[in-house]
C-alpha cells in the first residue's frame, strides 16, 4: 500500500531552501545524467530530483516512498553540477536530501545493512582486514565465485603494510613531507595501487608519513546519507592529522579526496589529489618506455568534485612509448558510485553497458583510472564480456616507468 507522510515546511530542515533555489530548471544537465540517459526520464535527472526535494521542503508535496526511489537511484556522480551554468551545488543538495529521506522512510532491511556496514565495519580498519583476510581465504578455494556469481571483488593480495615507524623516506634529495591517506577499502582491494603511489611519492622526492590510527575519511558514510556517523570519523581524524606537520595530505581514491577537501577545513589547501601533486611537483625522467595503447576513464569525484582531469592525462601523456587514446564520453560516471553497485545493481549494470561499448571501441589494452570503484566496476564488466582489457590505477601505469617489473 502506498505511504504519504504529509509534510510541513521546515520537515527537512538539512536542505538548504538556497541550495534547492539556484536551480533554473533549465535542463542543460539532463544529457550529461547517466540514469537520464538511460532511462529518458525526467524523474531520474537531476532536475527531477531537485524538484521534488523542494516540494518535500516546501511542504507541497507528501513525502512518498515510492518518490524516493528517484533519490535512491542517483549515482551522486555530480556530472550535473559540473554542467550547471546556475551554479546548482548538486553534491551538498543529494547529501543533505538523502540524510532527510533516511529520517523519513520507512525502514527496510537492505538500508539498516548498508548503514550498519558502513558504521561497523568499514569506520573499523582493522576489522575490515579481518574481513578481508577471510574472504581471501575464501576466494582461494573458490567459496565466492559459488556464492556470487556475477559481479565480483578483485582477487585479493596481501593487504596494504605501513612501513615501520610510519615513515617512507624520500628517494635521493627529501624535498616535501607529505602525509598519506591509507583509507578503509583500497588498503584491502587494491594495495598494489597503494604501493605504487607511495614509490611514486618517494621516487618525487617527497618524505611519506602515514597517521596513526587514522579511519575511514567518512566519505562512503555521507554519500549514504549517514551524516552523523561521517561526522563523528571526521572528528577522531582531525585529532589525528593535527599531530604533525605536513605540506600535503595525498589521496589517490577520488571520492576521499572530495571528501576531505569539502568537509576537513582544518586541511584547507592541503588536501591533493596523487595525480595533482605529482604534476605539481614532477616526477623525474621515466626510465622506461610504457609502450602499451591507453586510455582513461575520469572518476567522477576527480573529474565532477574535484575539477580534476588535465594532470592525470599530462602524467599518462608523458610517459615514454605510451599510445593515449580518448573514449568517448571519459567523465560519464561507470555505474560503479560506493555502494551504489550492490544496492541498486539493475541501474549499476545498465549504465556499465554504454561505458564498456565506449571503452572496447578504443581497442586500448589498458584503461586507466584513480579511484577504487571505477577499478572494480570496469574489471568486472569487461571480464563478463571477455575482453583481455586490463585495469591499472593510474599510480601502477605511471610507475611502469621507473620499476616495470614491480607492477
Ligand atoms: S541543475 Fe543546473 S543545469 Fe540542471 S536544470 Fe537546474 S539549473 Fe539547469
Ligand atoms: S549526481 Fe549524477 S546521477 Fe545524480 S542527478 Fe546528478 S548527474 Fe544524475
């Protein structure tokens, strides 16, 4: 049966009556919405969903569960805000508004799952890697591809070690000291990036220092509409980043870093992206020719939040014997979006379909990206369709150039 919950003005106090009113409804974004281009529905574009959070906070319109299936099914990708010549500032309107829908709605055991996750085990890095070990353990005797076909993680590794006493030195002349975001996720699915990252770092002449007893930078958490769960990670991580000094804190996960640099004002200017920095401060001369035909794919938080696309292209474009080739539509999000993969996998799927017919008309052998989910999103697409394309985060493609043999 359906269930309206009327509403009175001022039952969404976290959206901003500002925010909701800079949007023109002029519909320039539309093409660029993933779920828009999939669907054709007003409804499922961003000016769909800003209308009808404004009519939830005008109190003009009953908040209906059916309705907030549309909110759901945003990729919070911000390619709309990227777009928007009003200035619409999309990423703080769906954080906001799926905080409000998770106080109205009814409850449902796939959201008290993904929150108590999120809340209990990712906030949690050492109970992640227990987590993580059991499931490469797993994954050895072949338990998860019988217990989940389809989509799957990565074959994990050794998860991502902390040098001892938490330092990595620079490689030749110390010219910056950077600190080094280990995160939740990456550490466990994908620490070979890591890896790559920090010999990069060391390799630019930067001393590397990793905080102890850092934790999720909340990211995941507020993209879920957990505010206050990401609020108080952000806290015990401020605490954290204030025992030492530091010129940068490098990230090479997107969604962390638009994380960070929006809501961490005690990083103000600090906070950069891996690729970023490294155009910033250089790499020394490549030792090696990356002879290989690549191309990119723009994650959303890099490209849309961060502004973010010309440093990682000059980087892969520098590299010695590399053939850069374009795909069509490189900042169209992959379907991949935290969580979004696992709680809304019908949507996910479709919109990884045009994303892997843009990418296999590249004949590339390597697509390159800079962030975790693109990672597992494009793998696991293009090994259902049996391409031998392969998936690098930028870090290991840029550190074929010095060290071939360690990627
Ligand atoms: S979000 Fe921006 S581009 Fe989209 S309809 Fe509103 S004003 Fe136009
Ligand atoms: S964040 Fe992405 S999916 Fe959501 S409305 Fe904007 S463009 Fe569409």
């Amino acid at each position: 049966m359906e269930t309206k919950v009327p509403v009175r003005r001022d039952s969404f106090p976290l959206l901003s009556d500002d925010d909701l009113a800079t949007c023109v409804h002029c519909g320039l974004c539309l093409d660029a919405c993933p779920t828009f281009r999939v669907t054709g529905l007003e409804t499922e574009s961003p000016r769909g969903r800003i209308y009808l959070m404004t009519q939830w906070k005008r109190g003009t319109m009953p908040f209906q569960e059916e309705q907030v299936r549309h909110i759901d099914l945003c990729l919070g990708c911000r390619t709309c805000e990227a777009v928007c010549p009003s200035g619409v500032p999309y990423g703080r309107i769906i954080e906001t508004g799926r905080a409000e829908v998770e106080a109205h709605r009814r409850p449902s055991l796939k959201r008290w799952a993904s929150r108590t996750a999120l809340r209990q085990l990712v906030a949690y890095p050492e109970r992640l890697r227990a987590m993580g070990s059991v499931t490469r353990a797993a994954q050895r005797i072949g338990l998860t591809s019988m217990l989940r076909p389809g989509r799957q993680l990565p074959q994990l590794r050794r998860p991502f070690e902390r040098p001892l006493g938490g330092i990595a030195p620079a490689i030749g002349q110390r010219k910056h000291r950077v600190a080094f975001l280990v995160g939740c996720v990456m550490p466990i699915m994908y620490p070979q990036s890591h890896e790559a990252a920090v010999k990069l770092l060391q390799l630019a002449g930067c001393e590397v220092w990793f905080p102890k007893n850092e934790r999720c930078c909340g990211a995941l958490l507020a993209h879920n509409g957990d505010l206050e769960g990401a609020e108080v990670l952000r806290e015990d991580n401020t605490r954290v980043y204030a025992a030492q000094n530091f010129d940068a804190l490098i990230v090479d996960s997107a969604g962390c870093g638009a994380h960070l640099k929006d809501f961490y004002p005690a990083l103000k200017g600090r906070v950069k992206d891996l690729t970023e920095w490294l155009a910033e401060i250089g790499l020394p001369e490549p030792k090696h020719d990356v002879a290989m035909r690549v191309t990119y794919q723009d994650a959303c938080h890099l490209a849309h939040a961060q502004r973010i696309r010309k440093p990682p292209r000059d980087l892969i474009r520098s590299l010695p014997g590399v053939e850069f080739v374009e795909m069509r539509h490189p900042d169209i999000c992959c379907g991949a979006a935290g969580l979004y993969s696992t709680l809304e996998p019908d949507m996910s799927n479709r919109i990884l379909q045009e994303k892997l017919d843009d990418l296999l008309t590249t004949g590339a052998e390597v697509v390159t990206a800079a962030n975790p989910g693109c990672q597992m999103q494009l793998e696991s697409g293009l090994r259902s369709r049996g391409s031998k394309m392969r998936v690098e985060h930028i870090s290991e493609l840029l550190l074929r150039a010095y060290e071939p043999a360690a990627v």
